[in-house]
C-alpha cells in the first residue's frame, strides 16, 4: 500500500531513506532546517568502511577520554556537564565498554556496512549515478609499536569475520603508495573498505530525488507535533499542519530532540568533528587512518580531505581553532611533505555526528507512537552505513522482511 510519509532530516540518511521509499512506491517529503550544503553528510572522510567493525563503545574508551579532557587539541573530548541526558547517557556508554559487548555487536556493524557497500554500487549502476566511488582499501598507519599491537589485534577480528585484511610493514606501505613520502613504521591494509567523495553523492541523489517528484523543504525547522491517541496526526510547517501516515525521523544528533516531543527518549550525544580539503596535487593515492591522532585521509576528486576528532558535547557550532591545528599538524607529521597552510586551515568545516549510547545505529520503530521510524546514531560510521539504513527505514514502512537482522538497531533497546 502506498503511504504518505515525511522524512525529518534530509542528510545522508533521509535521503537514502527517501531513495528506497520511493522505489517502494510511496510518496515522500523531507524537511529540513538547514540549506541541505553542509553537515556531516558532507564533510565527512567519505569511507565505507565495514574494516570498522569494533564499536566505540569498547574498553579502555571512557579511561581515554578522561585522560584526554584537559588536552584541549586531543582526538577525543567529552565535555563533563550536569545534564541529566548526558548522566544517563554517559552511564549507558560506560556499561556497554566491554569485551563482550565488541563481539556481540560485530554482526550488527558488519552486516548493515556489508549490505551498504552492495546498495551503493546498486545505486550506481541502475541509475547510472556519476559520483565518485573508489574500491582501492584502506591503510592504516602507526608511528609506534604499541599501536602496531593494537592493529594486530584488529586485523585478526577482521579476518576472523571473513574480511580482507593484513598487516604490513614500512616497505609494503612504500609499495603501495610509492609516490608520497610516508613517515610510518608499518600498519594495516584493509582492503575491503572504498572511499567516495561524500558532496558528489548529496547532489545526485538530491536531484534524482527531486525528478522523481520529492518534494524537499529546506530551512524548514520541524518543532512541533499534533498527536493522536498513539500517532502522530501531523507537523507543523510551511505555516500550517502538514499531515502524513508515517514520520522517518532521520535528524542525525537533534533526533533525541524531536523523540523528547512525542515522550520517546533517545540516548543520544552530539560528537563534533573537522574536516579541511587541500586542493593543490598531495599525490596521495590511498585513504587512510593516522592511528595516533585518529586522522582520517583521504583522496576524494579533485582534493585531498583531513579529517578528525570527536568532541562530545553540547550542540554548538563552535569551531575549536586548536584541534583543527592538531588534525593538520598530525598529518603533516605522517606525510612529511605535505603543507596545510593558514587558508586552508582557516576553511575547516565542521560536522556532527549521531552519537548512540552503545556505538549501534537506532533504526526502527518505537512501542510510544505507531506511525515513526527512528533512524540515526550511527556514530563515526552513518556514511557507511547509509544506503543499508535507508532500505531498513523503506522495509518497515512498507511492512516488508527486513533486509538483514534489525534487532541490533531496536530504539528500545535496553543498556
Ligand atoms: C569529520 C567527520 C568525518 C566522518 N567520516 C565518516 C566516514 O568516513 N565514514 C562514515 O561512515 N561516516 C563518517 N562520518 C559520520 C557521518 O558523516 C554521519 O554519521 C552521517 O553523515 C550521518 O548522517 P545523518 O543523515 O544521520 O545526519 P546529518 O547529516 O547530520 O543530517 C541530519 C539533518 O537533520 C536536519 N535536522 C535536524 N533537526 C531538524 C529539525 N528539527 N527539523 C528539520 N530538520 C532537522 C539537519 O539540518 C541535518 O541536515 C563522519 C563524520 C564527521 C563529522
């Protein structure tokens, strides 16, 4: 049966989402407060990466993030506040940070990453989308030996759960990316992770969307619910009541706000990061992570993205002069012959991403209000994960088998 629905986000989410809702035959719109330019969904590092299957909430993180809170240029910052959100959220991560949870929540990264890498390049081929999409893997560099034994222990995790990965050494990273000085003494190679150049897929898929008869509101704020009984009955924007059968609610970190109207709550943070683009050749070939500052890298078309850090904190849109310095400092470390100069620096964008209390998405439907679909949270992996999360949001509005086990995703799950 063919619905109504609107979606409240139009980032990588929302739109994906809208891709498959409409394949599926209903009729879509999606609202959103900003130009629909900037965000995450456009500033991030571009991987797809199911290489990443280890949740952020692992141990020894919250011991780490104390000890980087008074390093104001640190990868990660989790800003102490008296919030009783945060509080709980904070206590939630903390009881999820074990050995157990990591392997528990493997399938859930793995199979939802898997499935979106398929669905990206479906996407691409039915469509014949231009957008850049490259399958070349993902290195990983360390400059110490104590982060030698951590990518170890990584890379076993990964071919125990059937992914290509290896270790290797100085001379293999010189093979492999031959034309840029690297100043690394080894790392791993994942090859089954692709990079893509997130703006190039925004703009295809917006206007597809839109030749398709979506219909999308920009600096449009969704703020305000009518309810009915167990339903939401309509929004308000546009200067009137907007009524549809289903709501997808795909607002990345603001979700948990949209979920407080409807008395849904929703352990959710905001993590704050950079991205800075250097447009002059960098010769490199290769994505890749900068272990020891957690920096990613990676050759979109046209520019070469660095990217970093995760600020836990309050939503703001205050841009941290000192950690993007560190985020370009780090990788001018790696790659010796690399300049980032003030300019550049000084264009650095910011982006936030949906950070869950667990380091698993929250996809699904909630027991409160029968006709949402809760869509966000998937912390440093939402590009990753995005075309797969946007089929699962179209399988349950459209009542079908899921594609894959949802259960990791359950709203209501309980920490
Ligand atoms: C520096 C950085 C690097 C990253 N690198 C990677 C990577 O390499 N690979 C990867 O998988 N992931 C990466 N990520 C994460 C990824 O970018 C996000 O997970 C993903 O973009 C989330 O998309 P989204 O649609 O959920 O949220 P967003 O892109 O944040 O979109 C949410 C939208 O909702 C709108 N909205 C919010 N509230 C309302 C409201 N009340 N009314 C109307 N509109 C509203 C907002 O304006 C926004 O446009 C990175 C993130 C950052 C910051």
């Amino acid at each position: 049966m063919s619905k109504n629905i609107a979606i409240i986000g139009g980032g990588v989410i929302g739109l994906c989402s809208a891709y498959y809702l409409i394949k599926d035959g209903h009729k879509v719109t999606i609202v959103d407060k900003s130009s629909l330019e900037s965000g995450a969904s456009y500033i991030n590092a571009g991987y797809l990466c199911p290489g990443h299957i280890t949740p952020l909430a692992a141990p020894g993180i919250i011991r780490q993030g104390i000890r980087w809170m008074f390093n104001s240029s640190s990868p990660l910052y989790i800003e102490p506040r008296i919030n009783i959100e945060f509080f709980k959220w904070i206590y939630a991560f903390n009881k999820s940070c074990t050995n157990r949870h990591v392997i528990n929540s493997i399938p859930g990264i793995l199979n939802l990453s898997l499935l979106s890498q398929d669905l990206l390049q479906q996407i691409k081929d039915e469509n014949n989308f231009k957008f850049h999409y490259k399958k070349k893997g993902l290195l990983m560099l360390c400059k110490t030996e104590n982060s030698m034994l951590h990518e170890e222990h990584a890379v076993k995790l990964a071919i125990e759960n059937g992914l290509e990965a290896k270790l290797i050494n100085k001379a293999e990273i010189k093979k492999l990316e031959p034309n840029v000085e690297i100043d690394s003494i080894g790392g791993a190679y994942y090859k089954c992770d692709h990079h893509s150049t997130p703006g190039e897929f925004m703009s295809v898929l917006k206007e597809f969307l839109l030749s398709k008869g979506v219909r999308i509101f920009k600096h449009t704020l969704v703020d305000n619910f009518v309810l009915e009984g167990k339903k939401i009955k309509g929004i308000f924007f546009d200067g009137k009541l907007m009524k549809f059968d289903e709501y997808v609610f795909a607002a990345g970190p603001w979700t948990n706000y949209l979920c407080n109207k409807i008395g849904i709550k929703l352990l959710l943070q905001s993590g704050k990061g950079y991205s800075m683009d250097v447009h002059e050749e960098t010769k490199i070939n290769l994505p890749a992570i900068l272990v020891e500052p957690k920096c990613a890298v990676t050759p979109m078309n046209g520019f070469t993205r660095f990217s970093g850090t995760i600020e836990i904190a309050s939503i703001n849109n205050n841009i941290r002069r000192n950690r993007v310095d560190a985020i370009a400092n780090s990788a001018c470390s790696y790659y010796p012959n690399l300049k980032i100069d003030e300019d550049i620096r000084s264009k650095a964008a910011f982006g936030l991403r949906a950070i869950s209390a667990d380091g698993l998405p929250y996809i699904g439907r909630s027991s409160k209000i029968s006709n949402i679909v809760i869509a966000t949270g998937h912390n440093m992996t939402g590009w990753s994960m995005s075309t797969g999360t946007g089929k699962l949001v179209s399988d349950f509005v459209s009542e079908k088998p899921p594609s894959i086990d949802t259960s990791f995703y359950n709203p209501e799950r309980k920490f």
